[in-house]
C-alpha cells in the first residue's frame, strides 16, 4: 500500500482526511466527465476543510490519493478493471490496475487509518433475493469495518426495505442526515424511515466516539444524506422507467453481475440522462458533507 505524501502527513498531523471511491470515475460516469467529476469531488473535500484520498490499485500497488495523472489514468485510460475486496489480491499478484468498489474503498481507506469515507449509493439486497441470494459486499464490510460512510442511501434499484433489514441485523448503525427519511439515492426519500437522525457534523461525530468507547468501532456508521427534492429525479419517472427495465431484465434473462448496470444503464436512457445529474449532484453533496463530519470527527478527538 502507497499512502500519497499529502495523505500521510496529513493522518500524522490529525488533518481531516476523506477517503473517495474510484468505480465511480473508472466505470460509472461517462468518459470526459469522470475526470472533471473526479477533479471537482477533491476540490469540494479541500474547500470544505480536508484532504481527499481517491483509492485506486495502480500497476500491482494499492494507491491511497492520487496524483493528477493517475486520475487521468483512471478517468480516460480505460484499462482499470472494477475490483471488489475478493478481487484485490489476484489484482495487486498480478500487477494490474482496477478502480475500488464501496466495500473495497471502505478496507483499503481503514487499513490507512482514514475514518470517514463519502460515496454515491450503497450495494444492498438485490430484488429477487429470496430466490437468487444476490446481495452486495457492501453489507459484510459495513458490518465488519469501522468506518463512516456518507452516501445518499442504497441505490434506488435495488430492495431497499430488505437491505436496511439486512443492515439492522448486521447491527449496523443508519443515520439520516437532516432527515427522519431513509434517502432514496436518485430519490430524496426511499420511502422507508431512517432509524435515527441527525442534524449536524458534530452530531455524527458524537456518535462515532460514542461507538468507539462502547467497542463498536469495528462497524461502519451509515450517513444517508438525501439529495434536495429540487435536485432529484421525478419519482413518478423514476418508478415508471425502473419498472420497464425490471421487466426487460426478466424477458432476457439477466441476473447477478450484469443486472445493476443494466438497470443503472436503463434509467440514464429513460430519464434522458437526469439520473447521471442526480448522481453527480449527491456524490458531490456527500464529499462536503463527508469532509465536514471528518472535521468534526478531529475536532472531538482533539
């Protein structure tokens, strides 16, 4: 593992660091636009007070904080393969390149010693999971890492009520954040409750020094921070658009890897492209409200 200068000093001196996520960049945005989302998201984490941390495996060697060309290299360069933490071992062995999943993101950033973690929508219990078992390795590493994570809830795709079912029984700790809802990702609201709400940084990071001296702190604490409704996808669309592409998905027959983005693909092409601009709004919401619970989080401690 190669902690980027900046990152290390940074973690020595007890700066606010914020640890980002590479798939996104690499395989979830559109050539040309990765780059300059992947440039903004470390400037929105600076102005708000912190230090940006992209996660990437880079030529056999796991990469804490990226230089510019290596996020050129993993926006344009188009050999990073997608690896989840199963998947880091035969990466690094071999030498190759692959952007990080949440799960992936969330071990590499805590074995750094990086404590918050800001990211899109979380992987959760796929529909149909009662018969295909088809569930994210999202949720086993949230149960087994200590670390925040700010997202904008599970993705919209996927069986929100059974993955918060999941994260209750995995003893998970979900807050909302402004919110007594559970954010709905490309939705301001998943239509389920949040277990508990919180108003501020301060608030959350209360509760991670809570955990901490409960020995919880080998948990991940959930941050859902829901897009403004102004900001969100028309919900009637949005059902209406995932429905079809449910259907569709069923008529041909495609399960496990390849459903999410197809369904993720669907959508962008159903709504004329405004699940892309809902997706950049909130990974953009959540890295500033990441950097400011990291702030806090030093402040706390201090």
């Amino acid at each position: 593992m190669q902690v980027q200068p900046e990152v290390a000093d940074a973690l020595a001196a007890r700066v606010p660091v914020v640890a980002l996520e590479s798939t996104l960049i690499a395989h979830g945005l559109p050539a040309g636009r990765n780059l300059e989302v992947a440039r903004e998201l470390e400037r929105v984490v600076r102005s708000a007070g912190a230090v940006p941390a992209t996660i990437a495996v880079v030529g056999g060697v796991v990469r804490v904080g990226l230089d510019d060309g290596a996020l050129e290299a993993l926006a344009l360069g188009g050999d990073f393969a997608k690896a989840a933490v199963r998947d880091l071992g035969p990466v690094v062995a071999r030498g190759g390149s692959a952007a990080t999943t949440v799960a992936a993101t969330a071990h590499l950033a805590r074995r750094a010693g990086i404590r918050v973690f800001a990211t899109g929508g979380l992987g959760g219990v796929h529909r149909g999971a009662r018969d295909s078992w088809d569930e994210s390795a999202d949720l086993p590493m949230l149960a087994a890492t200590g670390i925040t994570v700010v997202c904008a809830g599970v993705k919209s795709i996927l069986d929100v009520a059974a993955t918060l079912e999941r994260l209750e029984t995995l003893s998970v700790t979900v807050l909302g954040y402004g919110t007594d809802r559970f954010a709905g990702f490309y939705l301001a609201d998943s239509g389920h409750p949040a277990p508990w709400r919180v108003d501020t940084p301060a608030e959350v990071a209360g509760v991670m020094r809570a955990q901490a001296a409960l020995g919880l702190d080998g948990r991940a604490i959930v941050v859902a921070n829901p897009l403004p409704e102004h900001e969100q996808v028309d919900p009637a669309l949005h059902d209406r658009v995932l429905a079809e592409s449910l259907a569709e998905a069923e008529r041909r027959g495609i399960r496990g890897k390849a459903i999410t983005p197809f369904l993720l693909d669907r959508l962008h092409r159903g709504t004329d492209g405004a699940t892309l601009e809902a997706n950049v709004a909130l990974v953009r919401r959540n890295a500033e409200l990441a950097a400011r619970v990291a702030a806090a989080a030093v402040a706390v401690r201090t």
